[in-house]
C-alpha cells in the first residue's frame, strides 16, 4: 500500500561523537511537525560519556505514533565510525535506502552485503564549502526534500536552535540546509520509490514531548512543589526538567547526596503538607525501598517515579527494560499495601503521574509510578494531550484542636492529617508501629488494627476506569502493561486492517489489581497474548498471582535493550495455532 | 496535659514540651538529661509546640521525639537528617531538630551526617554519643575506642580508631559545632538554646553515658571540663583546640556566619543557582513550552 507507506518514515542518522546525528534527528522530527506531521524519535548513544557515537531513529507519520516500526526507510550515515554498534537496532529491508558520505570510508562490510541501494552524498565536502556549514544540516536539507517537506520552515527551526550561537553559525547552517536541500540526487533517488506526502495534514495544537517531561508535567499539575533529586540515568532529565519549574511554581527541589536521603527529603517534605515527589531508576528504587515502607507505615504521602533500565545491578543504564515490576509490587518489607502504577505512552505519563500524585495525597501512602527508558528519553509529536481524572479529594488535614488521633480508626481507613504549624494537634510520625494515637505499639491488637486500616483504604478506594486502558473488540486480547502497549495497540490496528479483531487491555493500575475488572474486560476472550520486555515474566507471573485468566494464555516475554515491536506482537498471534 | 499551645503571655516551662509517653529508657541513661535540656531551650526560647518539629532516626536516643511534645518523626536508621531536609526545605519557617545517636548519626548516617554539614540548611543536629549501640544491646559504634573488649561484635576490641565528631563536622564544613554534657542539663540547654538561634546548620555533641553496657561513662562527670575560651569563627583554631582536646571539655568550640541553605531560594536568600523564577510562573506558562 504505497500511500499508507508514504505517510509513515522511519529514518535513522548515525555518526560519531560531534557528528550532529541527534542534532539533525532533532531538527527534522521539529521541522515534519511545522509541515503538519506527527512523528517520534528516539536517540541512541554508546556508552561514552561524551564524543561516542549517537543514532537518531526518527519516525514521521501522518498518524499519532507512540512507538518505533519494525524497520528503516533510510539509513543516513554521517559517518560509519562504529556503526556496526547500531546493526541490530536499526532493521532495514531490501528496499531500503542508504545515504552515506562517499568520503566517510568504507562502508561496513555487514551493511555491504546486505545489497541495499546506496545514494553517495558528499556532505563533508558541501559543508566545507560554507562558512560555518556542518555536514549534518546537509543532512537534514537531503532528508527534507527526500520526505517532500517544503523548506520555508526550515530557515526558522534552524533561527530557533542556533540563534544562541551566533549570527555566522546561524546562516552557515542555513546555507548547509540549502545545499543538502538542493542537490540533484535525491530527485534521482525520489523518483525510484513511494513518496511521503508533504501536505500540511495536521492542524491542530500539537505538543513535542518526552515521557519525562511528560512525567513531570503530570507531577507539577497533580500539585508536586518538592523534589528530591540523586543523579540518575535515565531519570535524570526529569527531575533536570522539574529543578526550575518548580521553582516558578514556588516550589524547590532539593539535591541530596544519595537515594537514601531523597526519598526520606520526600517523606519529610511531604510530612511538612508539601506534595513531594522523586525519580529514579532500578538501582536507585533499592536504595529507597526501605524508607518507601516508612512512607507507608507512618502515612505520608510520596511518589516515586522510577524509569526502568536494564537490569539487574548496572545493567544497561541507556537502554530500556520493564523489569523492576517485582520490586516495586513486593520490594517492601513487611505487609505494605501501596499503589503501583505504569504510564502506558508519553501523553499518558502525564495522566498517569497526575493520577498517582493525587492517588498518594488523597490515600495518604506512597505511589510508584513506573515508566521505561523507552518511553522516557524518547520524543513524539502527538495532539495536545487532553484526559480527563475523576474528582479525587485533595489530602485530608486535620485543623486545630485538641484530642488529636494521628492514625484514627477510620471507615475508610483515612485519618486526618495535622501539618505541622496547627495549633493543638502535634503528633509524632512513625514507623514503629503505633496506636491510633500514634504511640508506639508493639500490641497485637495495634498492628492488626493498623495493618487493616493501611490497607483498608486502599483496597476499598473507587479508581473508576483508568484502571486500565481497553480498546476494541475481539476474541483474542493482548494483555500488556507500560510502554509495550504502544506496540501491542499498533499490532491490534494491522491485525485489524487484515480483518482480525484483536482487543488490547494495557493495565495503568498494577497495584491494588482489579480481577473483577480485568475478568469482565476479558468477556468473550478466548486467547490472550501476554506482552512484556522482561525476560523472567514478571507481568505474566503478577497476573498469575492476582488475576484469573480463564483464556488459553501464551506469553510473549524477552528482555531489552531493543522495544518490543508491533511486528512481534503480529507474528505472535499470526503464529498461534 | 493541656494540648493546646502556651499563650505568648504565659512564661513557657520545660513541662509544656514534654508529651505523657514514659521513654523506654534505662535508669540513669544520659538520654534524660538531653529531654530535659531540649525542653528547657525551647521554653527559654517560648517557640510554640506546633512551629517545632522533632526528627529522628532509630536506636535508644532517637526515641526522643516520642516524648516531647512538638511535632515529630520517628523514621528510619540513621536519616533524621535527610527527613528533616526535606521538611526544611519545605517549610523553612518551622524550628527543626534533628537528634539520634552515635550508630545512627556517624555509621548508618554518617553521610547524610557530613552532606548536613556543608549543605548548612538552618537545622540544628544533636547527637547523643555513648559509644555504643544500646538498642541492639551492646556492640562497638563509630565512637567507641579500639580497645573496648566488651563490644559483642568486637570481642577484642575494634582495633579501629573512633571518629572525632567535632573534627569530622569542622571538616564537613559544619557552621555551629558545640559539645554538651547531661551531667550539665542547664549547660547543655544554654548550648541547645545558642544552636537553635545559629542560622545555619548546628552541631551538638552530646556525651551521653549508657549505664547499661558502659558503665565506665558514669566517670565522665569528673572528666568533662568547659573550653576555657570564646567560640572561634577560624576553622584553623577550632581544628587545633579539637584535636589538641581529649574529647572531654565542653562548649560552643566554633561559629561561623557562612551562607545559609535553602533550596529554591525559599525563605528569601538564595540557594541554588537554578535561573528560574521563584514564584513567578505559571503552570500555563509551562506547558506552553512543549506546544509545538
């Protein structure tokens, strides 16, 4: 189907440290979307610090996208400077195109061999011809008139990145764009082949957005005005996003000197009536479990976001894995009911945060809000995202008096909350167990009584129906979580277009589960496909543990580094006989 | 006991600050005697209950919050002071102690310990040092002195050289460094009181003998003895008189007027250098930012 091909590229550029691949991805995803396109990049570094080598995987559709497709239009190489690094992320197919500098070296053998039509661009020796031209804009001037972008757009996304960095490097990088924009074989190259349709197809509000932004987005609407930050990749970058906006918010965040005090920062905060969040990542959510079940003993609103990597131990710092589901669910010591909750795309990363934060506050306990390298460091064009959350009451606070029972044997399991600063109702948080009073308690009847109340209030909380995000109708369901539902919904759509109904049930709430929820959105369901990126099946093991399936179940479950993809998940179910 | 606060027309007494919770403390522990300065320095003071809030760790000492009657938290070892970070940068207007032992401040805590030090958010930090974890009955602690043969982890002793608190918090870049004694309750309160009005971050060392499994300490009271001289601000002299000390001379050994910390600015001065606009924006304004 060429038209449907034609609305819908994945290009990479790949070049080494200093190259401007990330660069040039930046500025074409930016300037698609000022033509009216929807799109998605992801940036793929090695593991040096700075001067490695770096891939920009670039998608541009006509659609929303919140995932990468199975393989590659294009491959742009800058460069072939340890290119090989990249092979097995970037699948191209036999009518792929290749552009590559004819002065950039060989070309790798592997790629060779593998037969794909090569176009040769000078680009090093264009851009030496300019004053301040750099052979990535030539880059991104080929790609644009490859993809049929018309280019009055381009001189003012170039104005915006570069203005900071002078009058010379602004006009040579128009200049470079021009001449890449200009050159004769991508005419050539064009005619050969299915081309995207350069109309202005989108006209609404578009945001440009990564799911950590996204996260923090959700985080500052849901009321956060504290966070407590310990470097970590890839969270990094959140909490960066977080430190001066919530300053103009009135809030701080606050640099602690490990994980173990961010979270406990967070607790105290939080305690102080200041909605506090942190992020981290595996090996950061260890370090914080323990007072994570502090949060929970003595009450205190707080939320973690933990942005999952390859595990366990350093693992795969820059690569994506959905693999700390079991330590979030079952890290904490002790009976410890909580709230587990994963952000399913970069727009839901703002729902799902805002709803955690709110969650937390009204339930007074912690909320893990869980989302992946995937879904964190990678960029989507997509609509303005707009959802609606149920009314949620705000933290319930005690105001002055006397006679104050911190831990009150509630129905509902909540207490009021005194803030320190109200007169009358002084109290002493703590993990000791405690009384309702909150004196600590090593009596039978306290903890019991405790223990109930924790997790009274929240199993018997109403979470409507963001429990989980359902879509379509079917005998067959995938069955799926966090950023794996991107690829498990865009499976269902190609499985749909070939007259195969395929429903997706992408769980947002993993902890309280909801069996009866799931049971009745899986009525009629005679096979269910479960997905996730973990090789221990981790997802498939937590719905054994709380859910009963009743459909013939097949599993398809395997580790990062790379995204699950809709191919996969369409084989999966193609092959299941 | 009444639970409302103290009108500001009434003299505040020591009792105001005590909650009706029986510490589970060993009689004789030197612990008492720190309850009762910390009360008296905040009735001196005549802060109300409510504006005061008590952080602490785990281990005999860290109890304390329980039996005062201020705001508290009783959190996990040895990160009184990440929580009470946390809630000073949050509400910096709150008087906010922090307190908890040897084990808890220097070993399990020891870096949140020096981190408080250089960060010199406005807390003030006392550590209740009897050389030895008496919670878990009775083994060698970042204090203790190598030959203590009695530690049940270290039967021949630690071997290991203890930690010098007032040395290790000058070297951390610590603000205020004091050492009290309980054997000295109105001493160690006109100490408390001086810590709590130090804007930045104070230390007090308090030497507080455990009865139960160092009943040698119960000789420091014909030990200690006061620095014979004013508190320095030079860090130089204050290095010299720790060192050249045995550990048993008591009172204010360093102050020092170095920038206080608050995160994001709150409270007025600045603290990070974020470029952001403290209180300015909007969260319309932020989202505009991602718009295409």
């Amino acid at each position: 189907m060429a038209a449907e091909h034609s609305c819908d590229i994945s290009l990479a550029i790949t070049g080494s440290g200093g190259a401007g691949a990330i660069t040039a991805g930046e500025l074409l995803l930016e300037l698609a979307g000022r033509n009216g396109c929807l799109g998605m990049m992801r940036r793929s570094f090695g593991p040096q610090i700075r001067g490695g080598e770096a891939a920009a995987l670039v998608r541009i559709s006509h659609r929303p996208v919140e995932c990468m497709n199975d393989s590659f239009d294009l491959l742009l190489a800058l460069d072939w400077r340890n290119a090989e690094r990249f092979a097995e992320e970037i699948a191209l197919r036999p009518d792929s195109l290749i552009i590559a500098d004819p002065d950039a070296g060989a070309i790798p053998e592997p790629i060779r061999a593998l037969g794909i039509e090569l176009v040769e661009v000078p680009m090093q020796a264009l851009a030496r011809d300019i004053p301040a031209g750099r052979p990535n804009l030539v880059a991104l001037g080929l790609l644009a008139h490859w993809l049929d972008i018309c280019p009055d757009e381009a001189g003012r996304v170039i104005d915006h990145v570069f203005l900071g960095k002078g009058e010379a490097i602004v006009q040579g990088s128009r200049q470079a764009f021009v001449a890449g924009f200009g050159h004769p074989v991508i005419a050539q190259a064009r005619q050969a082949r299915p081309r995207p349709d350069g109309n202005r197809v989108f006209e609404g509000e578009r945001w440009d957005l990564s799911g950590n932004e996204g996260c923090g987005i959700g985080a500052l609407r849901g009321g956060i005005r504290f966070a407590a930050a310990y470097p970590i990749t890839p969270a990094s970058d959140l909490l960066e996003w977080l430190a001066p906006r919530l300053e103009q918010l009135g809030g701080s965040l606050l640099q602690a000197e490990d994980e173990l005090a961010s979270i406990n920062m967070v607790i105290g905060a939080s305690f102080g009536g200041v909605p506090a969040l942190t992020a981290t990542s595996g090996p950061g959510l260890a370090l914080m479990l323990e007072a994570m079940g502090l949060a929970v003993a003595a009450e205190v609103p707080a939320v973690v976001v933990n942005v999952m990597r390859g595990g366990p131990s350093t693992g795969i710092p820059t690569k994506s894995e959905q693999a700390d589901l079991n330590m979030a669910l079952y890290g904490l010591h002790g009976d410890a009911p909580h709230l587990v909750l994963g952000a399913l795309d970069h727009a839901d990363c703002i729902l799902t945060t805002e709803w955690g934060v709110r969650l937390a506050e009204a339930l007074q306990t912690l909320a893990v809000v869980l989302t992946d390298q995937n879904l964190a460091q990678s960029r989507v064009l997509i609509p303005e995202p707009a959802y609606a959350l149920p009314d949620l009451p705000a933290r319930q606070l005690a105001g002055p008096g006397a006679d104050y029972c911190r831990y009150a044997l509630t129905d509902s399991g909540i207490s009021p909350m005194a803030i320190p600063g109200t007169p009358g109702c002084t109290y002493v948080a703590d993990g000791l167990e405690h009384d309702e009073r909150g004196k600590p308690s090593s009596a039978a009847a306290d903890h019991h009584a405790q223990l109930d109340k924790r997790q009274r209030k929240i199993a018997g909380f109403d979470y409507g129906n963001l429990w989980a995000d359902v879509r379509g109708t079917g005998e067959i369901a995938i069955l799926t979580w966090g950023s794996s539902a991107a690829a498990a919904h865009e499976a269902a759509e190609r499985l749909s277009r070939r007259g195969e109904a395929v429903r997706v049930v992408a769980l947002r709430l993993l902890l309280p589960a909801s069996p009866e929820k799931l049971a009745q959105a899986l009525s009629g369901v005679s096979r269910v496909l479960v997905v996730e990126q973990s090789h221990g099946r981790q997802f498939h093991h937590y719905l054994r543990a709380y859910y009963d399936v009743e459909a013939e179940t097949r599993v398809l479950a395997r580790p990062g580094p790379l995204p699950i993809t809709p191919g996969e998940i369409v084989a999966a179910i193609e092959n299941w006989s | 006991m009444s639970r409302t606060a103290a009108p500001a027309t009434m003299a505040a007494t020591p009792k105001d600050y005590k909650s009706d919770i029986k510490p589970v403390w060993c009689p004789g522990c030197g612990d008492f005697a720190v309850l009762n300065a910390i009360t008296k320095a905040l009735a001196f003071l005549e802060l109300p209950r409510e504006a005061v809030a008590m952080i602490t760790g785990i281990g005999c000492s860290s109890r304390i919050a329980a039996y005062t009657s201020v705001y508290g938290f009783h959190g996990v070892h040895g990160r009184a002071l990440a929580l009470a970070a946390g809630l000073k940068a949050a509400r910096p207007e709150l008087t906010v102690l922090a307190a908890g032992g040897d084990g808890d401040g220097l070993s399990i805590g020891g870096n949140h310990f020096i981190h408080a030090c250089r960060r010199n958010m406005d807390l003030t930090y006392i550590i209740m040092d009897n050389e030895v974890y008496g919670m878990t009955k009775g083994q060698a602690s970042p204090t203790t002195a190598p030959d203590w043969a009695d530690g049940k982890l270290t039967p021949r002793g630690t071997g290991i050289r203890p930690f010098q608190p007032a040395g290790l918090a000058l070297a951390a870049g610590a603000s205020f460094i004091a050492r009290g004694f309980t054997g000295d309750p109105n001493g160690l309160a006109k100490i408390l009181v001086e810590a709590i009005r130090h804007p930045g971050f104070a230390f007090v060392h308090a030497l507080s003998p455990c009865p139960t499994f160092r009943p040698e300490q119960m000789e420091w009271k014909r030990q200690v003895r006061g620095f014979d001289i004013e508190p320095t601000d030079d860090p130089v002299e204050a290095a010299r008189r720790i060192q050249a000390d045995d550990g048993m001379s008591i009172g204010v050994v360093y102050r020092n007027a170095y920038p206080v910390f608050r995160p994001g600015g709150a409270g007025g001065e600045s603290g990070g250098e974020s470029g952001g606009v403290r209180g300015g924006g909007s969260m319309a304004a932020i989202e505009r930012e991602l718009r295409l």
